[in-house]
C-alpha cells in the first residue's frame, strides 16, 4: 500500500517535488485563465480546519478544492467537537474514514503534527506559529512568473523572525537562494534553524538586508498569538518599517511581497502596497493555483 505523504513544514517534500509542485501551480494557472475545465479531484472531499482567522488560506482552498472537482468541509472548532476537548489524534482517526485530505491552521506546530501521525490521509499544514508553508509555494511561484528562478538570487526578511520568516529559511536551502533577514533583539528566529539552513543570516539593519535584494518581504509586526505583546511589539519594530526609500536601495527591479493582511503604517509604509514593485495582490492570486498544485500533488 502507497504510504500517505503530508506538507507540514516545506522539508516534508525534496527540492525536486517542491519545483514540481510550482511547475504545476504554473499549469494549473494557465489552465485556469484559458476556461479550461481540469476536475482530477472528482469525488474527493477534504475538510479543512482553522483554529485561527483565515481569509487567503480557506477561499484558495475551497476554491481551488471546487475547481478541480472536489468538495470541501469547513469545520469551525467553535462549533465542532475540536472546541469541546475532543482530543486532536480521535478527530484525526474519524475524519480518516470520511474525507481524503486534511487541511489545518493552528498556533500549535504540535497539534498539526500529532494529526498527521494519527491520520491516514494527508494532512497539509495550513500554518502554524512555527511556518507557512503553503504561503512559500505562492511566493516562488510568484517570483518565477514575474521574474525567472529563485535560485542564486539575494531575498531579504525584515521583520518579525516568526513562522514566515522561519518558512524563508527552510525555502532558502531547498531552493538555493541567500536570505538576509534583519529583525530585532529579541526577535531573530531560532539560532538551531539558522545553522541547518546557512544560506539564511540574520544581519544588522534593514538597510543591510535589503540592499541588491530581487526580492523584499516583510510580514505584520504581531501576528496571530501576539495579541497581548503589541504595544512592545510597536516599538520594538518601529524601525523596521519598509518603506519606498528603503526598496530604493535595492536591486532596480526588485519585487515587493506580503503574504497579507498588511497593517499600513506600521510593518509598511502607507502607500508601500500601491508601489509598481509590490506584487502583494497576485501574489495572493497565487494562492489559488499553487495549493491546487498541491491538492493535486497529495491526492493523485
Ligand atoms: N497569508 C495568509 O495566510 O492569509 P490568511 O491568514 O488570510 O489565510
């Protein structure tokens, strides 16, 4: 019997499987905006699982679950028995016997993980506090469709050192790019992870991160989770606001990325979104065609 694969973390595929997903995001896209009918996904259902707010996520997901011929479950946790202390691995045994793919959004790094193990299906992880995986997919896929490979290419991370940036390290290994991240004290990802991806270094300023930098990303100052630390969080970014002037410093066609939301005027300058290098919106298109890629991948 096939073992079932899962997309927890971008190290869950090889290099070669994760180029193999974005040359099919870039099929599935062309085969989208030719009206071409593509339904693989006929009589498959997944359930999809979000312990956190999720605009981008869930519509890519259920679009995308529709558009190739499937059909999707939302299952809220406040209304479903995951909000009343079903444990995670008995959920993960049912909905096994029910749906073929799983799709989950949790703080927890843990929570999606022990799915995974007790399920029988695949489980994709829809993020965590720790990574971000599918985000990465509609990025690289983004960045070759408006410019050509990633690799051999300078990436710059300004910001909070969290699961976004966590994903960049790991995607900065599997596809061979250099990624400078400056964050502050006290907010610089993991020291471990950095030494298992040494194509990622964290240096001094923005400035430094971003100077030569193809391609600028930046993420919100506190994200899900980080309720209760704003007002530090506030000051304690305050000087890594990317702003034109600072793109400015970069590479002459540079591409701006968000993975969205953005809070304007503060981990971005008011009008950063409506510069001609910010590509937040298709890259958020992207999302759509690069999790059918990944549907797709896990269920054929
Ligand atoms: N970027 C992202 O994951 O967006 P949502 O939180 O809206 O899904």
């Amino acid at each position: 019997m096939k073992s079932k694969r899962d997309f927890l973390t971008l190290r869950s595929f090889s290099a070669q499987e994760l180029n193999q997903v974005i040359k099919r995001a870039h099929e599935l896209k062309r085969l989208q905006l030719a009206g071409v009918e593509h339904r693989p996904l006929q009589g498959k259902t997944a359930a999809l699982i979000l312990e956190l707010a999720s605009t981008r996520t869930r519509v890519a997901f259920e679009a995308g679950m529709f558009q190739l011929g499937g059909h999707m479950i939302y299952l809220d946790p406040t209304v479903s028995h995951l909000g009343r202390g079903e444990p995670v691995s008995d959920t993960a045994a049912v909905l096994s016997g029910i749906v073929d793919i799983v799709i989950i959004r949790s703080l927890s790094q843990e929570t999606v993980e022990s799915f995974a193990r007790t399920a029988t299906v695949p489980v994709i992880n829809a993020m965590t506090r720790y990574q971000h995986p599918c985000q990465i997919l509609a990025d690289i896929q983004t960045f070759e469709e408006l410019r050509e490979s990633i690799a051999g290419k300078r990436v710059a991370f300004v910001g909070d050192g969290y699961n976004m940036c966590n994903s960049y390290i790991e995607a900065s290994s599997l596809w061979d790019f250099e990624l400078r991240i400056s964050a502050p004290e006290g907010y610089r990802p993991a020291a471990e992870l950095l030494r298992a991806n040494p194509r990622s270094t964290v240096v001094a300023t923005p400035a430094d991160a971003i100077t030569g930098a193809d391609l600028v990303i930046t993420d919100v100052w506190s994200s899900m989770g980080h309720d209760a630390e704003k007002s530090a969080r506030k000051k304690a970014f305050a000087p890594y606001q990317v702003t034109e002037a600072l793109l400015d410093k970069a590479a002459a066609d540079v591409l701006f990325m968000h993975c969205l939301p953005a809070h304007r005027g503060e981990e971005i300058s008011e009008t950063l979104l409506d510069d001609p290098r910010s590509v937040a919106f298709p890259e958020s298109h992207n999302r759509l065609h690069s999790q059918k890629a990944l549907l797709e991948f896990l269920l054929s």
